[in-house]
C-alpha cells in the first residue's frame, strides 16, 4: 500500500486519532517534499476529508502554485473540483464559479466539473443555471466520460443537503 492508500484508510476511520495519524504523514510528506504538487493535492484531499477546508484551501493553493500539470493527469481536473467544491463550502461562490469555470475551459471532457459548478450555482440561488448545467451532464454534453462516479460519497451528502427543507 502507498503513502497515499495508507493516509487515506486512516483519514476515513472513525478514530480521531487514526484521522490524525493520516493528516500527520501527509503533512510531512508534503513538508518533506515542498516541491511536489501531488504531495500538497494528496494533503489537501486529506484536510478535506477530515472536514478542515480552510486549510484543505492553503495545502489546494500550494497544488496551484507548483503548477497543475506536475499532477498525474488523473489529479488534474480534480484539483479544481475538490477546490471548487471546498470554496463553495466556504461560502467564497464566485471565487468556487471562476476556479471551476476555468477547469471546465480546461478539461471539457470531465463532466463532474459541471456537476460541482451547478452545486455552486445552487448555494447562489441560480437553480436555471444549476438545473441547465445538469442537463448538459445528463445528456453526455462534452464527454462521456465517467467523471461523475469519482465523488460518490460527497455528491450522495450534496444532494441530501439540497433535498431538506
């Protein structure tokens, strides 16, 4: 098991020390490493996870910084779907809208990036638009790839979210 496999089996226990343990040792990797885009994306995704998006936001804007494209070319849409989403969830809608759009420009094939936007566009009470960008995804608008099954887990939380009252 990987660095990464192994932070990641501990930052979805439910012990919060195992929680700790992963966050530690992507922190220092990716301290250890400060020039490693993917070391900064992988602990931002952790932060993430474990519900600290402020600074999930920092370790994300390291990623940026180094440069998207010294990410695996798998992690690079996913850059600015988790960092799109995490803006939002701070409630930073146009800076989540722009970062999104942009990675939409850049990768017209990954459809999730739409799907995340229309979730921003829904928290600023743009449902025609949210309702429109799902559309496109529904109907295999600009790909069809199979993007939208990376987030299970958070899309399954968005929707519950968006269903309450």
């Amino acid at each position: 098991m990987s660095l990464y496999e192994d932070a990641e089996a501990l930052i979805e226990s439910d012990d919060a020390e195992e929680v700790q343990e992963g966050l530690d040792r992507l922190r220092r990797h990716a301290e250890a490493h400060s020039g490693d885009a993917e070391a900064w994306f992988q602990y931002g995704g952790g932060l993430d996870s474990s519900g600290d998006e402020a600074a999930a936001i920092v370790a994300y804007q390291r990623t940026f910084d180094l440069g998207v494209e010294r990410l695996d070319s798998a992690d690079q849409p996913r850059i600015y779907v988790q960092t799109g989403s995490t803006l939002r969830n701070l409630g930073r809608l146009d800076e989540a809208r722009a970062l999104l759009e942009e990675g939409r420009n850049r990768f017209p094939e990954v459809r999730v990036l739409a799907v995340f936007l229309a979730l921003v566009e829904v928290s600023a009470g743009r449902d025609r638009r949210a309702i429109d960008l799902l559309f496109e995804v529904i109907l295999g608008e600009g790909g069809g790839d199979d993007s939208v099954k990376w987030y299970p887990r958070s899309l399954a939380n968005y929707a519950a979210e968006i269903r309450q009252p």
